[in-house]
C-alpha cells in the first residue's frame, strides 16, 4: 500500500439519498482507519453507489467501475446501490468489481473491503444482495458535510409503484428514520457549524407511514423546534401531499426554507393516471396554489418525463400549459426510459426517440423561458438573505431561501456566511447582487 493508512474512494451516482448514504459510508471507513481521498489519485479501494433510475445510470456505474479498475487493476472495487441491487448478474459482468452489496446492509462494505484488502481480489464478484422488502432501515448517521448544506436521510423505501420506476424494486417498502434519532442527527450537524439541512428520502412525503400516529408535518415541527437551526429544506415531494392540513403546519414554521421540489411528471390527467400516480393535473395544480397563498414569497422547481408510451402531442401541451400555469424556477426534463419489470416497458404506443428528443428539447425551452421570468419577478423584492457557498473570481455565490442563485462582488470567500443583498439585475441564469452585510 502506499500510504500508512489503507484509502477509499466513495463514488456516488444518483440521488440526494446516495449523497447522504456515501457520506455515512466513508465516515464508517474513517472509524476504521481508511483514508477517505477525494481526489483522482490512485486508491486502495473504490466503493460505488448507483443508481438505475434510467438505462443510462447503469451504463454510467459500468463505466464508472471500469475507470477505477483502470486507474488501479490491484483496487478492491464494490459496488452497492440500486443499480447493483436490481440487477446484481450484470452488475457482476464489469470488468474489476470484486463485490456487489445492494442496498441492504450497505455499511458492510466496510468490514468486506477490510477483507479483501486483506484476501486479494477474488476470481469472481461475491453477490450480497439482501430482501430489500423485509429489511429494516439501516441505522446511518453523518457528522461531515462538504458543502454548507448537509442531506439527511429520513426515510427509505416507496410503495407508489407508478408505471415507469424501477426504484420500488430496487429499495423496497417505505421505512422511516425514528423522529427522535432524525432530531438527534440534525442537532450535532447544527452544533457542527450546518447552515442547512435537507430532509430527503426515497419517498419523502411517506415518512412515518410505518411509524405509529405522526406523519412529516411532525417532524418537521420538531426539526423546527432545535436551537440554532437554520434552513431546513424538504427533497422531492409528491404534489399529492400539499393537503390544506398539512400547508398549514408547515407554513407556520421558522425555518422551513419557503422552496419546494414537486415531484410532476406530466401535466397531463390521462398520463398521469397511465403513470399510476396519485393525483391529476387539477389536484396539483390547486396544491401549488394553497402553496403560493400560505407562503408570501416562495419557489417551486419540478421534474417531468416526457415521452411516457401513449402520450400525444395534446397531452404534451397540457403538459407545457400546465408548467406555466404553476410558473416553476427550475424543471428538470427526462425523456422516459424504458426499465425492465415495469408496467411501462410493456404497454403499447411506445414513443419514438426523435419525438422524446424534440419534446425534451421544447420543455427545456419553456423551462429556460419561466427560469428568465421567475428571476425578473424577483428583482420586485430586492433585499435578500443569501448563504453563500462557492467563490469565483472574484464573486461570492449562494442561494436564497427560495433557491435563487445570487452573485455578489466579495473581496474574500463567504463560504457558510450569511449576508443581506441587493438584488440588482438578471445576468444569465443568475441574479446579480450587491452585499451589504455579512452576519458573524
């Protein structure tokens, strides 16, 4: 080995929970004794956390993996995550990997790169793929976060089983972080210097379905409740859940960062209803309007497929009419894939690609189109709180509490500062700003 301590390259590909989970992998190898290094040097082991969310997440974890094995034929390679647990036989095919976990049990990659590094590489990949859909949620924690944000997971698991995903496959029933051990973790990262904390699950608006009597408006009254928090910020949320109850438990809360991601999809009823999801156009679209009257000033971002088998060019501007309507800053557009096992990759009226690209490319014109609109309509209120995060030349970068990226002249980095601007323009995709106090 070429160092005293053994080192470890934890790779993530995927989600805000992998982000969460890679952090809580590499903190367990520090326990251990392994050098966590963040950098293209050469490391003694590589673990990688896929995903499979599409075709193309798998063939990225095949290239990923294959990249390490080049940059060190003599490297213990395992791969866990979704990617490996959905579809462990061609997990097991890539050139160097020595492990397949899946996402059961996924710290006892650290006990299993011990062995190895210990064995040498085996002839073969050792298969450990446990029951995603018994398993209990597996006790994590993190005290490190890299930016100024940290994600912490809630909750794994999804039992929506809509048309197109493999992930309820890949991460099983719905499992719930206890509230009192989400507390307990959220408070050392705020003793810890965290500025910001993002709850965030497979299926975020399921916490505590499997909990007795609470649901997410009580945790996050109790997050809310911890001396010192900042910004608390929610993952992806399925629209159905922007009930008049639980708007109004949230709405009245100090710390909640008024931004959240609605999870669409499309913006047509009979899609959605395709799709297997659990409202329709109408019943999001009045979500986001109890959204926008119990929240003065607020951001939605989004995600839609397009493409989805069946879908026509009239559910398609339902879709574009619905995404104006809702006036998004932010849309994350996917053309739909096809994943083995899902309803979807068997139904008929399969769109054909050079459709999916020109739809992908008109949502993306529309979300460019809103993004500009949502940054002029900003400059109305021009006094912000910023927490920045980056520096380049020259410039302090940060977000808002409704997610808009500010840029704002700064002779020295501000990275986990908190300061007030003046917004002064729209320059690109940002807003540019003026500081004029930087908090202690």
């Amino acid at each position: 080995m070429h160092n005293e301590k053994p080192t470890v390259s934890v790779l993530t590909l995927g989600c805000k929970v992998n982000q969460y989970e890679s952090e809580a992998i590499a903190e367990a190898f520090e326990r251990e004794g392994f050098l966590v290094q963040h950098t293209d040097e050469p490391c003694d082991v590589y673990v990688i956390n896929t995903c499979t969310v599409t075709a193309e997440s798998d063939r990225k974890a095949g290239q990923l993996a294959r990249r390490m094995h080049l940059r060190n034929p003599k490297a213990v390679i395992l791969l866990t995550g979704c990617f490996a647990q959905a579809d462990p036989q061609a997990a097991a095919r890539i050139a160097g990997v020595d492990d397949i976990c899946g996402n059961v049990d996924k710290l006892s990659v650290v006990n299993r790169a011990k062995e190895l590094l210990k064995t040498g590489k085996p002839n073969a990949p050792t298969l450990r793929i446990g029951d995603v859909n018994t398993a209990p949620f597996e006790p994590m924690e993190i005290t490190h976060f890299d930016r100024t944000r940290a994600y912490v997971k809630i909750e794994d698991g999804c039992e929506n089983r809509c048309a197109y995903c493999a992930i309820p496959g890949a991460r099983g029933r719905v499992r719930s972080k206890p509230l009192a051990d989400v507390v307990r973790e959220v408070t050392g990262l705020v003793k810890g210097g965290c500025r910001e904390v993002v709850l965030t699950g497979i299926e975020t608006a399921s916490w505590g379905r499997d909990l007795q009597d609470v649901g997410l408006a009580d945790l996050l009254e109790a997050v809310d409740a911890i001396p010192g928090i900042g910004r608390i910020r929610l993952g992806s949320l399925d629209p159905s859940l922007m009930k008049d109850d639980f708007v109004r438990r949230i709405a009245a809360l100090h710390s909640l960062a008024p931004h959240f991601h609605i999870s669409m999809q499309s913006g047509s009823s009979r899609v959605l209803a395709a799709m297997k999801r659990k409202y329709n156009r109408d019943q999001a679209l009045a979500g986001i309007q109890r959204l926008r009257a119990a929240f003065s000033d607020l951001e939605l971002t989004t995600d839609f497929i397009v493409g989805f088998p069946g879908e026509t060019d009239a559910d398609f501007a339902e879709t574009v009419d619905m995404a104006r309507q809702a006036e998004f800053l932010s849309m994350h557009v996917f053309a739909y894939s096809k994943r083995a096992g899902t309803i979807a990759a068997t139904l008929p009226d399969q769109i054909s690609k050079a459709v999916k690209k020109e739809r992908s490319a008109a949502l993306m014109a529309v979300a460019e189109e809103l993004h500009q609109k949502r940054l002029e309509n900003a400059l109305k209120t021009p006094t912000r709180r910023v927490l920045f995060e980056t520096y380049e030349n020259g410039m302090a970068i940060g977000h808002t509490d409704t997610f808009l990226e500010v840029c704002a002249p700064s002779p020295v980095p501000l990275r986990s500062k908190l300061g007030t601007v003046t917004l002064l323009c729209v320059e690109g995709d940002r807003l540019m700003a003026q500081l004029n106090e930087v908090e202690p």
